[in-house]
C-alpha cells in the first residue's frame, strides 16, 4: 500500500500564479478504508463469467488501481 501511496506523486497548485509542488497524498487509513468498501458482482451465464459489475468506487480506489 505505501508503494501505490507513492507512486500517486504530489500534485500541482496554482496560487495566484504560481505553481507549487504539494504532498496532497491520501493517507494509508483512507486508501485501506476505501478499498475495503468496493464491492464485485460477477454475472455468470451458462457457467462462464460474462462480466463483473463494480460499485461504491471512490476517487482514492480508482487513483490506486491505474498504478496497480
């Protein structure tokens, strides 16, 4: 969990012009938190899996799994 914290990287802030570099990075707790609420159901028909349908994502658990 702290590799895919890392790989998030800081964002950028524009204040009044200027571009900082700030640590905006979710916590451990709150990515942990988040990935314990995300819930599969996976349709099958005819004894194969023919699609998986994903609910409750949340910002945090989508940032983590395009760096999974």
């Amino acid at each position: 969990m702290s590799m895919v914290r890392y790989e998030l990287g800081k964002d950028r802030i524009e204040t009044d012009s200027i571009k900082v570099a700030a640590d905006l990075r979710p916590s451990t707790e709150s990515m942990v938190w988040s990935l314990g609420q995300l819930t599969v159901c996976r349709i099958v028909e005819k004894g194969k899996r023919k699609y998986a349908v994903h609910s409750n994502w949340e910002a945090i658990s989508r940032a983590i799994f395009a760096n999974i």
